[in-house]
C-alpha cells in the first residue's frame, strides 16, 4: 500500500517511481518526494581558470605559426622606430630601455607555444615618484638647471599659448608674464587624439611687492588636425591651464609600474597620468583628458 507522501504527487510523477502505484513491484518503501527547484535560490559556479589554462585561452586562439609571425613583426617594428624624435633626453632614455625589452619579449613569446606559459602574478613595487609632491616654483626650476632639453621651440610655443589663454580669462591684476617654459610631453591616444601636456613658471604683471610671487603652472593643449593645413590657424587648442603649486601636484607615471587600487573605467585610470614621465608634474586626474591609459601602450612611441 502507498505511503502518505505518494498521495500528493501527480500520477505521472508517482508512476517512475518503483514502487508507486503503477509500479508491479513490491518494494515495501514509498517514491522518494519530488525536489522542487526555488527560483533565485540556485546559482551556476563560475569556472576558475588556472594561469596556464589563461594564457591558453589567450593566446591558443591563434594558430602558433601565424601568433610567431605577427609578434616577430611587432619587434621588427618597435625596434625600427627612431629614439631621436622623443620629446627630451628622459623619453628618449626612457624609449631605448622599453624598446630593449619589449622587443625581447615579443621575440620570446614568438617562439613560445601556448602550452608552455605560465602566468604568474606580478608584485609591484611601491616608488615614491608618483606620490603628492608641493613644490614651488623655484624648486621646479632647480629640477631643470642642468637639464638639457629637446625641442626647445615647441615646448615655449605651448606655454605662451598656455599664459595667453589662462591671460586672457582673469582680471588685469591677475595677469602673468611668462618665467620659464621648463618641459612638455607630446603624446597620442589609441582613437588618435594627440594631447600635449606642459609645465612653466609665470611672474605676475601687477608688481605688489620687490620680491613678485612666482608661480608654477600645468597647461593641457590638444591637436586640431583639420587647422595644421591653414597658415592662418593655430592648430594646437588649449584645453585647460591651472597653478599647481598651491595644492599636492602628481608626476607623471610612465616610468613605473603603479599599483591602481581604486575602481576604474576599462583600462582607464582616471587619478593619473600614465602618458608623462615622473619629472612632469599633474594636478588631479580628473583636472585633464589625456593620458589616463595605464596600459601606457597608445604612449609608447617616438614621434
């Protein structure tokens, strides 16, 4: 005779069940109660993968003749590129010691099958250039005494465009005229935006004193293509100008490997910059529009 809980099912659940009412065998115990899944209650667990089975996946989609072919090229390209069109000694330093590895490692990786990587995960080393610095502007200009920079002409260009424009939005007795243009990086995002990002002194016009307050400025400029064909046009458009030596100022991280702990956008991090060298000082993140790419890969290029 069926057990109670068999009552409650539905004859057509009942019936696979040995023992139930359709069932011509003898089995003293009743069918088992239906397990009744709950909506929301059950989650599918995500797959882990391990580092290799992550480089597979990577890099196994690509058959490995065609994957060693296409990173030869990318060395044979990185390592063609003329270190002399970097904006200053410290890029062009900074180019030579990336090219050499970067090439190295696409040579690597070339003759490399997928089954023998092994993704390890990197330690970062915490650094000091790229923590809040408030500097003068007499300090800043001691950082360039002995520096000898590279296209000296351009790099004046940008900062009396700079003062014109930060000039020409304040009072008369607000004004500066221009100390010392001190360095500038020009560099492009991967939708082909070209930004340039500038540091200079400026002493007031309005003299209220022998000894005039110096101040240190960061001026962002951005290319307009279509204007460089005019004669008549400035082809370069000043985004934004700001003093920065009354607050903490940031240097730029391309140099290093900087340890991002925040949440960001994708790939974007959008409290530094990952365009410039260490040497040229940032207000905040948020205060420019380039260079917030911490794969850097768009940045690293000699012209």
């Amino acid at each position: 005779m069926p057990t109670s809980s068999a009552t409650t099912e539905s004859p057509a659940i009942a019936a696979s069940f040995p023992g139930g009412p359709s069932d011509g065998g003898g089995g003293s115990s009743g069918p088992a109660p239906v397990r009744k899944r709950t909506p929301g209650r059950w989650k599918r667990i995500p797959r882990v993968l391990t580092p290799d089975m992550q480089a597979r996946k990577l890099l196994g989609g690509m058959d490995f003749e065609k994957r060693s072919r296409w990173f030869l090229q990318k060395a044979d390209e990185l390592e063609a590129m003329d270190p002399n069109g970097c904006d200053s000694e410290e890029a062009k330093i900074g180019f030579l010691a990336f090219q050499v590895e970067v090439a190295a490692s696409y040579r690597k990786i070339a003759r490399t099958r997928p089954q023998d990587m092994v993704l390890r995960l990197h330690q970062f080393v915490h650094t000091d250039r790229w923590v809040e610095e408030l500097l003068t502007a007499e300090e800043m200009e001691a950082r360039f005494t002995e520096r000898k920079g590279s296209h000296v002409a351009q790099l004046q260009h940008f900062a009396e465009l700079a003062l014109k424009h930060y000039n020409a939005k304040k009072a008369e007795h607000n004004k500066f005229d221009l100390a010392q243009a001190l360095t500038s990086n020009c560099f492009s995002e991967a939708c082909g935006t070209t930004y340039a990002h500038v540091n200079f002194t400026a002493i007031p016009q309005k003299m209220e004193s022998d000894h005039p307050m110096k101040r240190l400025f960061f001026a962002e400029l951005m290319l307009i293509p279509e204007l460089q064909l005019r004669e008549d046009s400035e082809p370069m458009r000043v985004l934004q100008v700001s003093t920065i030596d009354d607050a903490p100022c940031f240097g730029g991280c391309h140099e290093i490997r900087r340890r991002i702990d925040h949440e960001m956008r994708g790939a974007m991090d959008y409290e530094r910059c990952h365009a410039c060298c260490a040497i040229l000082k940032h207000p905040k993140g948020e205060s420019f529009d380039g260079g917030h790419n911490s794969t850097r890969r768009p940045y690293y290029s000699a012209t």
